[in-house]
C-alpha cells in the first residue's frame, strides 16, 4: 500500500522520510527517493505534473495511471520487500487526491507551517537555493535545478493573483504558493476527513518523536509491529539528515514587510485558520 505526506515545504520533510525509512517493514522515500535525495528511485518521478494537476484536476488520473498507478505501487514494494511505501513530498498536496481516490487503502497527512516563517524560509533574494521550494526573487539568476524545479511550481493561471504576478516580489508570490498549497491541502481533507489528517509543524517544538509519531498516527501505523518502539532510535540517527537552512533568512520578519504584504500575510492566516476550525467542530 502507499501512503502519503504533503506540505508546502520546509517542514522537515527530509527527517521524516529517513526517520521512517528505518522501521521496520516500512519503506519511505522523499519525492520517490529512498535513503535521500540520491538514493535510489522508489516511485517515479514528479514534476511538471504538480502544475499541470493544479491547472486542471482532470490531468490527476492519468498522472496516477502514469506514475501512481497499482503497478507502481506494487514495483516499489517488490523493491523494498515490504507491503508499506510512504513518500513524502511537496507534491502530494496537489496529486495526493487523485492518488487517494484511485487507491482506497491509501491515507494522507498533511503537514502545515505557518505562514511568516514559510514564506522567511523559502525567499531566496541572492545565492542559489539548494532546496528549492518557494518563489526566489524575480531578478535572481536561476541554476539549471531551480530553473527545473520551478517549472512545476503552482502559480497563479486566471483572476485578479494572476493579473497582479508580474508586479510581485517574493514575498507576494509566497504567500500565494502557501495559500494555494495548503487550500489544495484542506479540500482535501473536507472530501476525505476518514483518510487525510491535517498536522500543525508547530507539535516539532514538543520534540521529534512525538511529532514523528503523530504523523504515524495519522497513516494509522503506529500499530504496525515494532514501529513505535523502534521511533526513537529511528529519529536518533536520522537527526543528520535535516536540512537547516543555512546562514540564516535573506528577508526580515512581517514588521519590515510593507503594509500590502502585510494585509496579504493576515487575509491568507485568516482564511486558513477559518477551514481549521470548521474540522474542529
């Protein structure tokens, strides 16, 4: 079976996935990699099917009859002997909805951070992004990666955010990408509440483990034998494997935003807040 984890990005995805990797009977990979970003594929690549899923929905099941499909899925077990894949990757949060009406035994978390500390993370003024995930600023040179990855990041394609993306920075565009992505995230989550959790990266500040283990909690696997009392060892040695964002953030804090992105910042807080309150009545 295959099961999934989404975010916007940056939320310690790469722990997750090394952290996972080492339970037993469990395979994990980050965005189809196991063991790392260059380890060896486990599922076929995805990209530019990120976009086009996001564009238009009726591309999602030909990606999973394409790269997601039962034969996919089979492949990656036979390869890793086991009857458990997890991947986890930005772009579930767009093709996880496909993946999940195609597979019934198939469930998803998603993973939410908050939106001031994405956006600081993500915005790439100068340098190259060794882990790109947001908008870089519009004038920065692009390396051959970013200039690839890019290609299947959402964007805005009709409406008034589409008409206002050339005047954009940085900060405006991501905070639009965290707004799209984590909407994609809770449609997702109103049409299948059984089979999607929604899990605030904030639970990281409780420690790892117990972060770990809610996102466990929410594949319903933590009842798989030997996985819970083997999470803490798991996490232990994966600590290395987290990618930090180095040298530190390249824009301030929403104080030295100017007060359009600010109102930008609170309408996108506002609306997310709204959907995770409906769940939680």
């Amino acid at each position: 079976m295959l099961h999934l984890v989404a975010s916007t990005g940056r939320t310690a995805t790469s722990l997750i996935a090394a952290s996972f990797n080492r339970l037993p009977g469990i395979a994990a990979c980050h965005e189809g990699h196991r063991g790392g970003d260059d380890g060896p594929d486990l599922l076929p690549l995805i990209n530019l099917e990120n976009f086009q899923v996001f564009k238009d929905p009726l591309a999602g099941p030909n990606v999973v009859g394409t790269k997601r499909s039962r034969e996919n899925i089979e492949e990656a077990e036979a390869k890793a002997a086991t009857e458990i894949v997890i991947d986890i990757a930005y772009y579930n949060a767009i093709v996880g909805e496909p993946i999940i009406a195609a597979h019934a035994e198939s469930r998803m978390v998603g993973i939410v951070r908050d939106c001031e500390s994405f956006v600081r993370s993500v915005t790439w003024l100068e340098g190259t992004d060794p882990m790109p995930v947001g908008w870089p600023d519009p004038a920065k040179p692009l390396s051959t990666r970013e200039r690839f990855i890019s290609m299947g990041r959402l964007r805005p394609t009709t409406g008034p955010d589409a008409e206002a993306w050339d005047g954009w920075g940085a900060i405006e565009r991501n905070i639009w990408l965290w707004k799209a992505t984590n909407d994609r995230l809770a449609d997702a989550k109103d049409r299948w509440p059984d089979r999607v959790t929604i899990i605030d990266f904030g639970l990281i500040r409780d420690g790892v483990v117990q972060f770990l283990r809610s996102v466990l909690a929410g594949l319903d696997l933590l009842r798989q034998p030997g996985v819970d009392a083997s999470l803490e060892a798991a996490a232990a040695v994966s600590s290395s494997h987290t990618n930090e964002r180095s040298g530190g953030y390249q824009i301030g804090g929403q104080q030295s935003w100017t007060p359009e992105q600010r109102a930008l910042l609170h309408e996108a807080n506002t609306q997310f807040e709204g959907r995770m309150r409906a769940w939680s009545k």
